[in-house]
C-alpha cells in the first residue's frame, strides 16, 4: 500500500508541474500579441471591474500594489488596456480595456470554456460521496500548502 500511496503522490507531483508549464505558455488570445497567464488573467479581473483602480486590482487578485506598475505598463504597450485619472481626483488612476483587451478575454473565457469543460466531465461522472471526498482532499492540501509557504 505504501508504494501505491507514493505512486499517487508523485502523480499529484507530475500533475501540478503540468498545469505549471502550461500556464507559463504564452498565448495569443485571438490577437497578434503573446499574453502570460499573469498578463491574461489582469486582463480578465479589469474586464469584469471596468474602471477599476490600482489598488482594487491589486486586492482582487491578491498580489502586492508594486507588482502591477511594470504588467500594467506592457499591457498598455500592447494595446490591450489604457488608463486614466478619475474625474476629480488626480490620485485615483482607473483601468480599462481596449478592445484588443476585450477580445482577449473573450477568447481566454472560449480557451477555459473547452478546457475546463473535460475536467468538468470527470468531475461530473464522480458519485457525491468521491466528489465530497476529493473537494475535503484538496482543499486540506492546498491549506497544508499554504501553511508550509507561511512557515518559510
């Protein structure tokens, strides 16, 4: 039993370093420019927040304020969003997308659509007993994690 509790912990192992390399793929998202998964996904949080500061953003997708600046700055590059000051008060910078960023979304919603629907598929096919079990499983992980990362 011991070796077949090992052979599922290296699955887990090889699954997670899957998921990792695909996300680190860069893709076009219906348009001429290479997004990373970090670009992307900002995209899709402004997307769903039009006019959403800087600050908002950074709470959202729980990450630091000082991260966004230099991804905030390639996206703009790319013609994928612009911002602005909020009327009244020059503090407050606001985000928007283009309509490159709009598209980009939209094909990255398609992207997870089709993927994600797969995984669904299995997901689905459990009884409600393994599908308890494995959301308990898999949360305790990601916790245990978590714990692990606080304790470096």
């Amino acid at each position: 039993m011991t070796g077949q509790r090992k052979k599922m912990l290296e699955s887990l192992f090889r699954l997670s370093r899957k998921l990792f390399e695909a996300m680190k793929q860069p893709n076009k998202f219906g348009t001429d420019k290479l997004l990373y998964s970090s670009e992307i996904h900002t995209l899709e949080m402004i997307g769903k927040y039009p006019g959403i500061t800087v600050t908002e953003l950074a709470d959202r997708q729980g990450i630091s304020k000082s991260a966004l600046p230099k991804l905030i700055h390639k996206l703009i590059q790319k013609d994928m969003l612009y911002r602005y000051q909020e009327p009244g008060n020059k503090k407050n910078i606001l985000l928007e997308l283009t309509n490159k960023g709009r598209l980009a979304v939209h094909h990255h919603f398609e992207f997870h659509e089709t993927f994600d629907s797969g995984i669904m598929k299995k997901i689905n096919s459990l009884t409600p007993e393994e599908y308890f079990f494995l959301s308990d499983l898999l949360e305790e992980l990601e916790q245990y994690i978590d714990h692990m990362e606080q304790e470096k």
